[in-house]
C-alpha cells in the first residue's frame, strides 16, 4: 500500500523505504520474512478490546471499542499507521485519554480493519471524534461516513451533543458536511419542515452551530430577530435529498449496538 505522508516510526524503521505490518496486532517489521514468522506465531485475530457492535447483513462489520490506556501498545501503532494517511494527525504516543473505535470486516481468516476514529475519554469541550481515518482501499465505499455516524450515536447513547475536534481536513469538512446535511434533511422530511433547530439537535446529537452551517450552505436558514429560522418547503427538501441519494450510505442497526459510555475511575462511587 503506497503511503502520502511521513510517520514517526522509531529507528530504525522511519529509514526504510517499505515496511511489513501485522494486519491483526500492527507490529511493524522490516523484513518480510520476520512478518512471516511473526505472524505464524500471533494468535490475534480481532483489535485488543470489546466487540460492541456487529452487522447483520453483508457486508459483515464489526466495531471494536479498544482503550488506550489498557492497549497503549496497539494504539500507538495504530496512530503510527494512520500518521501515513493524515497530514495534521499530532497525537502518536498519548494515547492513555483516549478510547478507539475500530471498524474491522469479518472472514473466516478474521477481522480486517477497515478504519477508525479516537474520542477523548473525557472531553471539556464536547468533541465526540478527535481523529477518524479510512485505509485506502476502503474508501469511497461508505465506511468514513459509517464511522462519523457511529460517533454520534455513541453522542446519543451518552445523552449528549457531539461535534468533532477541529481542525477539520478538507476531505474531513466535505465528510461531515454532507453527514450534517443528510441526517438535518431526512429529519425534516419526516416532520415536514416543522422543526427547530433545537428540536434537531436533541434528535440527532449534532452540535447547534454544525446544524445551523449545514443549513446555510443549503440556503435553508433564515436569520430574523436575533434568530435562526429554518425556511424550507417539502419539495425542496425532496430535491435536495435526491442529490444526497447518489452517495452510498451504510446504515447503522443500533438495535445491534452494545455498549456503556466510560465512567472516570474517580467517578465511581461518587453520587
């Protein structure tokens, strides 16, 4: 797989032309043959942490939520290994404040990650995504936006509002937008406009301000007496989400989603 930006790989593999990467543990090597031995021995087959959710149908995914702090190892090779794919990722070896989603299809030989997103465990600003990659091969299949998706329903699950750290990446902004866009949208088809933003937030966890600029690049939103007011009519939000439908989406069967937001250890117990 041909790499777009330099990673900090300790010596003396930050030197090398081509590295070798375990696909299940991401232990890097860099001879082949040491891979090969390497991998005749691990008897991983899954990222080091809960499997919290899993589709039914195909294509058959699997989440991982997987601690920094408990696989500080693993999830600093992750972010070595994403490094060579994001060009303003700074966060290599912290990795203790941060929990991992990772997005993985499933074979018989095992579980293939696909991609993934970090959230801090405990974020003061409300960001519920601080980094989000989708490998190469994967892309332009719909998992980046699976992955933003999935965030916010881990938002909803905590009963909060979420919005991503920023800066956004240009393709990072195109992402979300469009993510922002679509779930405001079908949302309001289904009342028939008759929503505030408010209302929207509340359903969709996204952020106010994510909302309100999602509307205004759609010319949706009108500014009137120290408010937002969303102007809309139900044929052209038809229009707008029969653009939108060209884009594959994966959807998200919370039915099959199993989880429980993080608690602080110093939190427990405390009432």
């Amino acid at each position: 797989m041909d790499t777009w930006y330099y990673s900090p790989y300790p010596e003396p593999y930050n030197s090398l032309e081509k590295l070798y990467l375990c696909e299940y543990c991401l232990k890097y090597f860099g001879k082949k043959k040491t891979l090969l031995r390497h991998s005749a021995k691990c008897d991983l087959r899954h990222p080091p942490g809960d499997e919290i959710y899993r589709a039914a149908t195909s294509p058959t995914i699997a989440v991982f939520e997987v601690d920094g702090k408990r696989n500080k190892v693993y999830c600093q090779s992750l972010c070595l290994l994403s490094k060579l794919f994001l060009d303003h990722k700074t966060l290599y070896y912290d990795v203790d404040p941060f929990l991992f989603y990772i997005l993985c299809e499933r074979d018989q030989q095992g579980y293939h990650i696909v991609g993934y997103f970090s959230k801090e465990k405990c974020s003061v600003e409300g960001y519920n995504l601080a980094c989000i990659l989708t490998l190469p091969p994967y892309q332009r299949k719909g998992y980046g936006r699976f992955l933003i998706a999935f965030s916010y329903e881990l938002s909803k699950k905590e009963c909060k509002v979420g919005t991503p750290e920023r800066p956004l990446s240009d393709l990072g902004q195109v992402s979300y937008r469009s993510y922002w866009q679509r779930s405001v949208l079908e949302l309001l088809y289904t009342h028939r406009g008759q929503l505030s933003i408010k209302d929207i937030s509340d359903r969709t966890a996204i952020r106010t301000d994510d909302i309100v600029r999602a509307l205004e690049v759609l010319n949706l939103i009108k500014y009137w007496k120290g408010d937002h007011i969303i102007s809309v009519t139900q044929r052209v939000i038809e229009e707008h989400l029969r653009i939108l439908d060209k884009k594959k989406v994966m959807g998200i069967d919370v039915s099959r989603l199993h989880w429980t937001p993080y608690v602080p250890a110093n939190a427990v117990g405390k009432k």
